[in-house]
C-alpha cells in the first residue's frame, strides 16, 4: 500500500487476522493459493488496528468433494533453486473433504544477477 509502512498494513489469511505485514510477511509459493484481495484504505473498523493503510487478504485454495486424488510434482531445480510441491483432497463423506498442500523450496543462498552494469 503506497505511502504507509508494513505496520499499517493488516495481513489476512482466509479472513483471519495474521498479524501486521511487517512481522508476518515470507515469501511463499502460489500454488495452494485460490486469489489475493488488496482492500486499499482504512479498515480499521472491520479488520481491527493498524488497518489504516489496506488490508491484504490471501485466500487459499478449498476442499473440492470429488475423488480422492494426489497430485506431484517432481522436484526442478534452476540457478541453484529447488522446488517441489504436492497436493492430497478429495471427499471423504457426503459432508466432509479434504485438502493437505505440501512445499518444499531450498536455495543454496547465492544469488545471480543477470545485469550487470559497466
């Protein structure tokens, strides 16, 4: 949110409180993600303090009542980059489902930099 600090910024996971954006940010990956809703303004009267500058509000990915299924995804790796990810849902009754995401992510802590300036 432009012209405020991460302490202004409320963080939301599924509409749950999390926490001020400064202290709960980390980079995640997207995949288990469904959409992500940035409500620019106050909101301190729905979504508590520190909500001055927005409110971010990270939607995950919900339980579908179809078969059972696991889906994987082998690990790549790229620039010293590993990533692997895999998902396990489906129905269990007419009124219960599942869905458990697994990540893996390792990096061997170098950073290229592809631009270099002369």
């Amino acid at each position: 949110m432009r012209g405020f600090v991460g302490n202004q910024v409320t963080l939301l996971r599924d509409g749950v409180y999390v926490g001020p954006a400064n202290m709960v940010n980390r980079s995640e990956n997207s995949f288990n993600l469904q959409s992500v809703e940035l409500l620019q303004g106050p909101g301190s009267v729905l979504y508590g303090q520190g909500s001055v500058g927005g409110t971010i509000n990270v939607l995950t990915k919900k339980p579908v009542f179809d078969t059972p299924s696991l889906i994987y995804t082998a690990p790549t790796e790229a620039l010293g980059l590993t990533t692997s990810e895999s998902v396990a849902g489906g129905q269990i009754n007419r009124s219960l489902a599942f869905r458990s995401d697994f990540s893996y992510y390792a990096s061997d802590g170098y950073v290229v930099n592809p631009i270099r300036i002369i």
